[in-house]
C-alpha cells in the first residue's frame, strides 16, 4: 500500500517535531554555553558565539583530571562487573538450581534500594579500608552497583545459546573456562557488548556515590558539574559550558555507539 | 578400537525414574541402534554414555574400565547432535580443529587432521564457510567430520538424520554406512525411526518406558519379536494384530480362532497356554496371501500401488482391518470380495502380557 | 557457583550493616545517646508525617513517570518505525536525553529551562502575554515527574523501538488483508507484540525510578516542605542533613522492604514473561 504523499509529510514532521523537542534541552545547553553571561540570560538566538565561558569553566577546575577519573571510573566499574557477571551468569543459566530465579529477582530488587540506605555501611567499610576518594573504591562501588542488571542482562542473553552447542563443547573437551571463552562470550557478543555500553552509561552518569565518596583526588566529572550548582546557578553559560563538557564524551559515545546497544537489545532481552 | 559395557544403568529426575535399569554390551566395531518412541528414554541413555547426563546408579565401561565419573571430554568419545550444534561463529575448519585446538595439538598435525576428515565427507570445498552458509546435508556432514577429526572410541549419533528432507536421508543412511566400514569404529545410534534401524544397525536395541523390550539382530528383530511391543514397533508397515482364543494346544503348534470363528494354526510352542485363554494373534503383512481356498474371508477397502508392491487394506469378516502386501502387478480393486490365507512362519501369537510364545520353526535369516 | 557466593556475600554485607544500625541509636551529633534502640526508629519513623508523604511521593513519582515514558514511548516508537527523511538523525537527537547525566538534566532544566524569570519557558509565556510559573515553587512534584520523564522517555523508545522493528510484516500484511485500519492495527497487532518489551522496560525503570535522587537534590531539595520529598531524599536528608544514622537506616528497611514488594508485584505480572 502507498501511503498517500499528506500522511508522509505528517509523518516526517511529527518526527521530527518531537525530535527536536527531546533535544530541545540539551540544544538550548550547548548554544547557551557559547553564549556571553550577559546573552545568556536573555533567552535570545542572536548573539556572537564565544568561548569565553569555556575559558573561566577550564581555568577554575581541572577538567581533564576529571574527565580522566570518570573514564578510569567507568571503565573499570563496568569491566569488573562483567568480570564478576559473566561467571555468575553462566552458572545460573546453565547449572540452575532451585533458588536460582530467587536469587535472580532479589538481585533484581536490591537495585531499588535507595544508595543511600547502605552509604553509612559503605562510607564506614571504606574509611576502614583506606577507600574513601580513591579510584579503586569508585570502581568497586560501581560494579557493584551494576552487577544486578548486568548478571540479568547476561543470563537472558545466554539463555538464547541452544544448550546442544555447548554440549558439543563439552564433548571436543571444553573446560568451563574454555566453554566460555570460545564458545559463549563469542555466541553472546552483541548482548555482551550492549551490556557493558549500558553500565558504562550508568557508571559516566553516576552522581550519588561519586558526590558522597570522593572529594578531589578521584572526583569524576558528575563531582565536577556539582560543584557548579547551586551556588554559581545564575552563571548560566559558565553552567552550561560546563555541563556540556561532563555530557559531551557519553553522548558522542552513546550516538556511535547506539547501534549496538540496540542491536544486543533486540538479540537478548526484548526479543 | 573400543567395546562399551553397561551395567544396570539408571536415571532418576528427582522421585523420577527414566531410565529403569539397562545392561547391554557393545561389542568392537558394532554399529548399536537404540531405538523406540519418543519419550522411550533413548537421548537420556544416549546422553548418560556421552556424560552429559549423571548416572543415578549402575555402571559404564569403555574398554572394561568403570568411566562413571569422567567428565564428557575424558571418555574419548565423540557425538553427533541432532541440532549438529555446529559452532556459528566458527568456519567448518575451525569447528572441526576445535577439539584437538582444545588439546593443543600442534598446527600442522591439527590440519593434515581436519583435511583428511574433509577429504573423507567431500568437505573440502567448504573449510572456509561458516556454518550458516551451507546447506542442512553440507552442515549434517561437517558433525560428523568434528566427530572424526577427534578419532574418538566410540561414535555417538543423536537422531542425526532427523532435520534431512526424505531423499537427503536416504542418502546420508548409505553413507553413515560406509562410514562405519571405513573407520571400522564402535558406533551407537539413536533413532525413532525404525527403517534407519533397520537398514544401519548390527544390533538394535528396542527401548519403551525406560526399558529394553529386546536385543538382537535387524532380521531377529523382525522375524523373532519376544513381545507385543516390538512386533508393532519394528516393520513397516505394521505387523496385523487380531484378537484370538486358544483352541488347541498341539505338538506342531498352537490353534486359535479369531472373533468370527476362523481357526489358524500358527507353529508356536504352546507354553503354558490352555484352551479359552485370550492371545494376540500377529500376521506380517507379506504374511498374507490373497488364496481362493484361504480360510479368512474379507472386503478390498483401498490399494496402495506402490509400484513394485501393493498394500492392500482389507476389512475380514470379523470387522477388523488389516494390509495385505502383494505384487504390484496383482489387479485386485477396491470393494472386490477376497479371501486370505496365512503363511504360518509369519504367524505370531502373544498371551495376554504381550509375550510371544516361541516359534517352532527356525527362521533361515534370524538366529 | 562460587562467583554467585562472591557476589551474593558482596551484596549482603551492607544490607546487613544497615539493619543492624536500624536498631540502634547512632546518631553523629550525639554520640552518647548510643545503644540498642529496638523499634525506636521504626516507631519513629511510621509516626512521622514526612515518612508517609515520602511514601506517597514515591509511589506517585514512579507512577506518573511510567505510565508517561511507556505511553510516549510506544506512541513515538510506531512513529519513528515509519520511514521519513532524515529519521535516523531525528532518532538518534530523540534518544540523547538518555546519555544525559541526572545532575546535568537536573540543572539544565532548573536554571535553562524552568528558571521563573530567566528560563525559556517563562520567557515564552511573557511572550504571549502569560504570567509566568515558578515551576519547582508551585508543582515541585509534577516538575520533577517531568524532568525524569525526560531522561527515560529515550529508554523506553529505543527499547520499544527494537520491538516494533521486529514485528513481523507479513502478519501487518495478513492484518491488512483482513481489513484492520491503522488503529486496530496498533491494538491488535503491535501493542501485544510488544507486552514483553514494556515489561522489560517497566522492570529497569522502576528499579532506577525507585531511587530516583540527583534531579530533586539538584532542583527542590524535597520541598517546599516535604511536598517533593521522596524516600531516597528522605533517608539522605536523615542520615546527612540531620546525622540520625539509626533513623536513616531504619528508613533505609523499610526502603529494602518497598522494594522487595514491588519486586514482587514485577515478579508476578511481568517476570514470568521474561522467563527468567
């Protein structure tokens, strides 16, 4: 059927109506960032773009060493969670036991905890452990925080591996660690890889812990952006300026690497 | 290469019991088809050798020595799925190396493997293609090249032929045959169709519910059946099966008529049985010959021209149906009136448990 | 399996900890007052009104956004399965929201966007002549209910999406043949299609949704009063603002326990789909 000619406008005007109206916040960002205090105030496109805003953000912090942590940060917490994850998720898709869709769901659930019902444990054990703003503490906190969901995402991805061909590994003579290692992991990339895009996302954006375990040696940039706040609020383009600087490397990232993560998407869970 | 013993094997699924206790042996070079209907127990006990099952109780041995505990990759043995669980992300020679790359057996020697199992299957056109790009026969071929390449003792064969179309099959069941005779290798085949028993195996292994009904040669399997079950099950098509009563008990065999009163005597000892007691009478269906003179008298319902032969299915006088196989060039029509007479040799009778009683005349082809 | 003990030990210590200092006073301020306390904190906390509003709050929050993010998001998701020009850049601007850091979406819409003098939608409505709103001052709630729906609405469309796409066209095709307009195509066809996916997102909103914390820190800071104060603000404002550490975790408890019925309603109606 043709869609008559009126509807395929409707429809490519809608779109992308509420396409710019989605980034309209994020547009109005980046353009009030190039903006002069004084223009930025006044809600008017004409202006004369200058980086001057940029100047100030940069010469007050040092963007890069927060920028560096929120990279080592994420990374770090999204790889250990898969470290931690992909066993985890392998014995409860393929040994399952009675308690294991129990197990599963209280996983699930520990995650609408509110963080900060456990930050007085968790603030106490890392002043005992020497953790408090430190990286590694970061990186621990992290892949905890996103082991349920990442040992979830895992275990419906591996649960699409038709249980024959890891028999057959078993019968070539694959130990659990080759299993996984050439036969799942490889079977399973996509959902892998859209799995750690997700917690990498999670772990860039983390606010919570990062504000309440971290001061200055380990503070990433969701640290940084704060310390622009409330204070500085009426700062609009020094606030802006540096807000788009904490969102710019995750969003790039996530625009490249969306396919991706949609494709596991669709491989795993959705599906 | 390797003989294969087991002894009162069992499987429990918690308070269930699937596997009722099996004991077999496997010869060297036997080709083994366990065989029977869906849900018989045949993939479990299948799986239970391979070790991808746990045995509850009882032993197996490869080469007398207990292998119970050994982990699938430690019994030397090699499988064939029914999916082929080929590796997707892998090309043909790599999931043919896969095992001896496992084994970290050297390059070359890993190679100079995978090229003469592919030479073997008339794989070599397609070492660089992944599975996804060849076709069901191609893919069917490539299992059994990974299960080759790893020289294995025993080759285990889980329905492989199942996912084939008809005439692919066919083809394949030769060529699985040929392959047993070149890598003279102890092989074990699960199967629920009963021609790909027939027509592969040096022993089938009939199993219901867990159990062995029977052991034996294809032919004994046919012409010998000791029950009910696998009477029915082996032949194609299927054995005729008509209520009787025991008439007469004789020293050249037993009497026994059929609802209408037609009395048939069939050369089986008389056993135990006694007069008035309720059997089970079974004809082959090349057993029965359309005879003016016979003694069962019936209606022609249809004829399958099959060509060479014809089944003809016609309802008797006591309103049962059965088939009757004849020469294809016999002209007999539908709703003609025949009469039937039976050839005693394949007459077989069961008691009321689905015994058999024992034929008193030696078959010249079964032992 | 040891790597699920691993875990499952790493998960418990502090759920642990947390429900030890429920029970205790611990309170930073007054170290003396130190000591078991029994259900102090529990009965403090019930008969406190906060607590109850904190509840109710939370239940909205989660509610409202939900019910806006999978409604859009299955409404945009047909939309953007539709061809036109330029779609997969309107896609990709349209799911943005979601690389966005809370703090930063708190803060662009507290200062950009909703400021009552300066923002752009005051300036828009002095521009027709409207009296402007002080959003955070007169709908605390419904404003942050808006700010994260923005943030999810991009979840749910992408996950959505996925769905859509991978609705089968010759069934759309078989749909048509029998005479289904656009609209009983979308009841009949696409939306029960895609009750696993709207499970699937339900489930991962929630559990963050639950927690929801940077965007009211940033913008309301719970109030005015508590009119926008759910239970993570309300633990933080215990436990940091006023240094009960005993309230905070027996607060903390009860967080442990909404979260586990919740869960359990998930379970329910939306995991047994997930076969998980």
């Amino acid at each position: 059927m043709q869609d008559s000619l009126l509807q395929r406008v409707t429809t490519a005007i809608t779109g992308w109506a509420v396409a710019l109206l989605l980034f309209f916040p994020i547009g109005w960002m980046v353009l009030t960032s190039f903006k002069t205090e004084g223009d930025a105030v006044k809600s008017s496109l004409a202006f004369t773009p200058t980086l001057a805003s940029y100047g100030e953000v940069l010469a007050r912090a040092d963007y890069l060493s927060f920028a560096l942590n929120s990279v080592v940060v994420s990374v770090g917490g999204t790889v250990l969670a898969l470290l931690f994850a992909i066993p985890a998720a392998y014995s409860m898709a393929f040994h399952p036991t009675a308690r294991t869709r129990g197990t599963l769901l209280w996983m699930l659930s520990t995650k609408m905890l509110p963080p900060v019902g456990v930050l007085v444990p968790i603030y106490l054990l890392f002043r005992t452990a020497g953790l408090l703003d430190s990286r590694i503490g970061l990186v621990l906190i992290y892949a905890l925080m996103n082991l349920p969901i990442v040992v979830w995402m895992l275990f419906t991805f591996y649960k699409e591996v038709p249980n024959d061909i890891l028999e057959a590994g078993r019968m070539d003579g694959a130990r659990v660690f080759s299993e996984v290692w050439h036969l799942l992991l490889p079977l399973t990339m996509p959902g892998v890889a859209s799995t750690g895009l997700l917690s990498l996302i999670l772990c860039w954006n983390e606010a919570f812990w990062s504000l309440n375990l971290t001061s200055a040696g380990a503070a990433p940039l969701t640290t940084f952006i704060a310390s622009f706040s409330s204070p500085e609020g009426l700062f609009f383009a020094k606030l802006s300026a540096a807000s788009t600087m904490a969102v710019a490397p995750i969003l790039v990232f996530g625009w490249f690497s969306q396919r991706q993560l949609v494709r596991g998407l669709t491989f795993g869970a959705v599906k | 290469m390797a003989t294969l013993t087991l002894r009162d094997l069992r499987k429990n699924y918690g308070p269930m019991e699937v596997i009722k206790g099996v004991s077999l042996d496997v010869a060297d070079r036997e080709l083994v088809v366990f065989v029977g209907p869906s849900g018989c127990g045949k993939s479990t006990l299948l799986r239970m050798i391979a070790g991808l099952e746990a045995i509850t109780a009882g032993e197996l041995q490869i080469d007398g020595q207990r292998v119970n505990e050994l982990g699938p990759a430690d019994r030397g043995l090699a499988m064939v799925f029914q999916s082929y669980a080929l590796y997707p992300h892998m090309t043909v020679r790599q999931n043919m190396g896969f095992a001896l790359r496992l084994a970290r057996v050297p390059r070359a020697e890993r190679d100079r493997k995978v090229d003469e199992a592919a030479r073997i299957l008339q794989l070599e056109p397609y070492l660089d293609r992944r599975p996804k790009d060849l076709s069901g026969g191609q893919r069917q071929r490539v299992a059994i090249g990974r299960a080759i390449v790893r020289q294995p003792r025993v080759f285990l064969f889980d329905e492989p032929l199942s996912n084939l179309d008809a005439a692919l099959r066919g083809q394949m069941r030769i060529e699985l045959s040929r392959l047993h005779e070149e890598l003279n290798a102890t092989m074990i085949y699960v199967t629920h169709d009963q021609v790909e028993a027939m027509t592969l195996a040096d022993k089938i292994v009939v199993l219901q519910a867990g159990r062995v009904e029977q052991v034996g040669s294809p032919l004994d399997l046919y012409h010998r059946p000791e029950n009910l079950f696998v009477a029915g099950f082996i032949g194609s098509p299927q054995m005729n099966m008509l209520p009787a009563t025991v008439q007469e008990a004789g020293p050249s065999g037993l009497a026994v008529a059929l609802a209408s009163g037609t009395r048939i005597v069939a050369p089986v000892a008389a056993g135990s049985a006694n007069q008035g007691d309720s059997v089970t009478l079974g004809i082959r269906p090349e057993g029965l010959r359309l005879d003016p003179d016979g003694p069962i008298g019936g209606e022609v319902r249809l004829a399958e021209r099959l060509g060479g032969l014809t089944l003809l299915h016609v309802t008797i006088e006591d309103g049962r149906q059965v088939t009757v196989q004849i020469e294809g060039s016999d002209l007999t029509r539908p709703h003609e009136t025949v009469r039937l007479s039976v050839n005693p040799v394949a007459c077989h009778v069961f008691d009321q448990s689905g015994r058999a009683f024992t034929h008193l005349l030696k078959h010249s082809l079964a032992a | 399996m040891p790597s699920v003990i691993v875990l499952l030990a790493w998960m418990i210590v502090p759920l642990v900890m947390t429900v030890w200092f429920s029970f205790q006073y611990y309170n930073l301020v007054n170290p003396e007052a130190a000591g078991f306390a029994g259900l102090d904190n529990y009965e403090f906390l019930v008969t406190d009104p906060d607590f109850w509003a904190a509840l109710t709050n939370t239940v909205i929050l989660l509610g409202s956004v939900l019910v806006i993010t999978v409604g859009f998001g299955t409404l945009l998701a047909v939309l953007f399965d539709q061809p036109f020009p330029g779609r997969n850049i309107a896609r990709l601007l349209a799911i943005s929201p979601f690389f966005v850091m809370p703090t930063v979406s708190a803060l662009v819409w507290k200062n950009l966007l909703m400021h009552p003098i300066y923002g752009v939608l005051s300036v828009a409505m002095r521009a027709v002549g409207l009296e402007p709103v002080d959003w955070f001052a007169q709908y605390p709630l419904a404003s942050v209910i808006a700010i994260v729906s923005w943030e999810w609405l991009p979840f749910a469309l992408l996950i959505l999406l996925t769905a859509v796409q991978s609705l089968d066209h010759e069934q759309r095709e078989a749909a048509r043949m029998d005479g289904a307009g656009a609209i009983a195509q979308f009841f009949f066809l696409t939306l029960p299609h895609l009750s696993r996916a709207i499970g699937v997102v339900v489930m991962i909103e929630t559990i963050f949704l639950l927690t929801v914390f940077a965007e009211i820190f940033v913008t309301t800071s719970g109030g005015p009063g508590n009119a926008s104060t759910n239970l993570a603000f309300l633990i933080y404002a215990r436990a940091l603002l006023q240094y009960d550490i005993g309230g905070a975790s027996a607060g903390g408890v009860v967080a442990i326990v909404l979260a586990n019925i919740v869960a359990f309603f998930l379970v329910r109606s939306i995991a047994r789909r997930l076969e998980v």
